[in-house]
C-alpha cells in the first residue's frame, strides 16, 4: 500500500543522511540539513525547538 512506502523512503534518506554524517561528508552536509530542516517541519515534536536551533547551527558552521 501507499502508506507503507513512505516510512521505507524516510528510513532510506535517515540511512543516507547518518552515512554522511558519520562519514563527515562535508560535500553532501547540505543533505543533512536539509533532512533536518523537513524532519522538524514534519515532526515538530520530535526535538525541541531550541535543540533544532541548535543542530542547524552547528551543521552550518560546518558548511
């Protein structure tokens, strides 16, 4: 069914995204940020606003 192809393709971009972070992958970081930035949007308690802040703050020191 539909639904169940949605959580499949966030568990692919959640799998992606942790390679380039614990690969340090700087050229593919925008990545990661995005993925943060639509994970917040979607899921808005998921972290706390302040902890979001925070991450987006520090992956943009790295970029």
């Amino acid at each position: 069914s539909r639904t169940s192809i949605v959580p499949c393709r966030i568990r692919v971009v959640a799998a992606e995204v942790w390679r380039i972070v614990q690969a340090r992958d700087i050229k593919h970081f925008e990545r990661v940020t995005e993925f943060l930035d639509v994970t917040y949007t979607l899921v808005p308690r998921l972290v706390t606003p302040i902890k979001h802040m925070k991450i987006m703050f520090a992956s943009s020191l790295i970029l």
